[in-house]
C-alpha cells in the first residue's frame, strides 16, 4: 500500500482517484512517520504539493539512511530547479508537477521498481549478497573494468562507451574487449557496421562450462587491439542470459585484455548489476537536460546504496556546451557532485552513427575525440588497483 501524505483533502481525494484503491492517506507528519514505522515492507511514499520544502527534505533525509528501500516522490504546484535540486540532493528520487498526472504515474513507477530491485539484491537467496572470493569470477587479476552506465536513454552512453574503447586500444598497442550488455537494445553492431554473426546469446548453451576458447570464439574482432562482444539480434534472446554468465564472461575478459569497457543498458537488471558489481570504473553519462540530471542524481543514491566506491565514479556530461539554460553550477548543484569530464555538442556525431563510422576513427582531431581522449588519459591509463570486485549490497563490514 502507497502511503500519500496530503494536507489538502481535496487535492488527497484526487490524487488517491489518479493512483487506485492501494493508498493510505494521512494528513500530518506525526501520522506519517507513525505510518512508516508501522509499515516495515512500505516501498513508496507520496509527498503532496502542501508538504512544506523544509518537511519534505527532512522527511527524505531520514528515510535514506534508515529506510533505503522506501522511496520518496515529491509533488510541486510548479517545478524550480533550486527546489528539485535541494530535494533530489536530500534523497527524493522524484519532483513531480501535480498536474502532470502522466508523470506522478510513471515517477511512482520507476521508483517502486528501484525499491524492488533494492529488496531483491538485498535479499537475494534470503540474504544480502556477499563477496565472493577463491578463483572465482569475483577476484581482480589483470585487466581493468570500466563499466558505462545512464538510467536515461539517448545521452550518449553508447557513443562514448565506443569512441573510449578505440582510443583504449591505441591502434593495437593496448588489448581491450568491448562488451555490448544492452542485451535487448544493444547498438555496438549498427556503429561499427560490424556483422553479428556471434553474439553473446551464443553463450547460453554452454553457460555452465565457458572457458577462455569458448569466449574467444564469441568475439568479433574491430580494429587492431579491439574485439567486441556484441549483443543479441533478437531481443527476446536477453532473458536467457544471466547475471552468472555475465559475471564468467567479465572474469575472463579481463584475464585476456588490459581493459573491459562495458556498454550497459539503463536499467538496474540482475544482468547490469552483475557489470556494476565487476567494474573498477564507473562512468556515468548524462547531458545537461533536468530529467537526465534527475536520473543521474538517482543513480549516484543507488551507488551509494549498493556501497560502489565513490572514488572510482566518473560523471562525463556530454553535450556540455549546450545552450539549454543552466549553467554548470545549476547542473552540478543538482547531481550534488563535480563534474568530472566534458564532451561537447556535435552534429557530426549523429553523422558518425548513421554511417557507422566512430569519430575516434574518422576524425582523430575532432573535439570529441580529443575529449573522450583527454578523459581516457586522466582517469584510466593506469595499473588495475589492487582491489576484489564487490560486493552485494550491504554485504559485511561495507558500511
């Protein structure tokens, strides 16, 4: 049951017809908290447009570190950049126009989703994951993993996941495997004009027993120094894979490369928080658009719940000099955190998608080359650091 703390009895009564008969109204914070106490399973609370800002970002604050798994969407008479930053900074994961009723709808969605999924990797087998250790895939030996991730489509995660891996490899000098995991929707194949004749749904059948060969068969090789592992042609095909292949897969990658660099899809599926779980990177994409900062600002919470070191995250804000109405000082008050990379506006880069030809080898002199290459430079031409993969979320001694 939804809880929706509301004020206003008429704004409650139109608000609990939107969202069904599954909503428990309360109309004052001591009857929320007491609410929330009662109800340990609670995934999802409702805060209407007559919360007070300061109750609202109090309410979350505590909710984040006593109840991680309970999220917060915050409803607004009209959105302002400062109060979504200040509430997003404190732990809601949405501010939503109330009389958006399309987007109360979908932000309660998306963030029941992330409560589950919390509860399920929390829980996973009656217990939260734990690490692994011994030979298995859970032990770091040579090669660096740099996974790429958004939860928002269309930033440019593919696009700068490719150009990384090809400025990685040198031209040969270095070994790098690039790894398509949107298993669904994967568009390595269509960029580099690469044939997929092997895919990694190649792997299913022989799930239980991959060696260092058999993954070697599954690559497709691109340019010197760079195979690609490219995702399924058939979408249906993503649902055969699972976390524990993808898990083996990543293990031997990187005992054969000096780099992994990991395209992921914009979701927190078993199967991308096994590529989460195995980075020593993460490199988190956005542009500088309120709903794609949202999103990130949502993922950084996420990190932080499932304990990924906070020194190896990267956020890479493409697009960034884009005359779109906020500064970054605006953007970074948002996601709370520096950014630490910029890649500019370019039409040349939907041109290169479209010809299936990456900037990284058509233009080696081009801005957003140079950027993704200053950012290769900086942050991951360097020995792998001497740590395990993590970690499950709130495994031992973690926090």
């Amino acid at each position: 049951m939804t809880i929706l703390y509301e004020q206003w009895q008429q704004q409650a009564e139109k608000l609990a017809t939107l969202l069904g008969e599954d909503i428990l109204i309360v109309g004052s914070a001591d009857a929320l908290v007491e609410e929330v106490n009662v109800r340990r399973d609670e995934i999802l609370v409702i805060l209407g447009p007559s919360t007070p800002l300061a109750e609202a970002v109090g309410f979350a604050e505590q909710c984040r570190v006593r109840r991680p798994a309970l999220g917060v969407v915050l409803l607004r008479q009209y959105l302002d950049v400062n109060v979504m930053a200040e509430a997003l900074r404190a732990g809601v994961r949405e501010v939503v126009d109330v009389a958006d009723s399309a987007a109360i709808l979908g932000a309660c969605a998306r963030s029941q989703d992330i409560s589950r999924q919390l509860n399920q990797h929390t829980h996973a087998n009656g217990h939260a994951v734990m690490p692994t250790s011994g030979n298995g895939a859970g032990d770091l030996r040579d090669g660096q993993v740099i996974t790429v991730f958004s939860a928002k489509g269309g930033v440019g995660k593919t696009m700068t996941a490719l150009n990384l891996a090809i400025l990685l490899a040198e031209g040969g000098k270095r070994k790098v495997c690039l790894m398509d995991l949107d298993l669904a929707f994967g568009d390595v194949a269509i960029l580099t004009q690469l044939a997929p004749e092997r895919t990694i749904a190649d792997a299913v059948p022989v799930a239980d027993r991959i060696d260092e060969t058999g993954f070697r068969t599954l690559l497709t090789p691109y340019r010197s120094g760079l195979d690609v592992l490219l995702a399924p042609v058939q979408p249906a095909l993503a649902e055969d894979i699972g976390r524990g292949l993808i898990s083996d897969l990543i293990q031997l990658a990187r005992d054969s490369f000096d780099y992994v660099v990991i395209d992921t899809a914009s979701v927190f599926s078993e199967q991308m928080l096994a590529a989460l779980d195995a980075a020593h990177h993460y490199l988190l994409v956005t542009t500088p658009e309120i709903p794609a900062l949202k999103n990130t600002r949502v993922v950084l919470d996420m990190f932080d719940l499932l304990d990924y070191r906070r020194e190896a995250r990267t956020v890479v804000l493409n697009r960034a000099d884009s005359k779109v109405g906020l500064s970054h000082t605006d953007i970074e008050k948002v996601i709370r955190v520096p950014i630490n990379a910029h890649i500019p506006s370019s039409r040349d880069v939907p041109v290169s998608a479209n010809v299936g030809v990456p900037l990284a080898v058509s233009h080696a002199s081009h801005p957003v080359t140079l950027a993704i290459k200053e950012l290769a430079a900086k942050k991951f031409r360097r020995t792998a650091p001497d740590v395990k993969v993590k970690r499950g979320l709130f495994s031992k001694g973690s926090r």
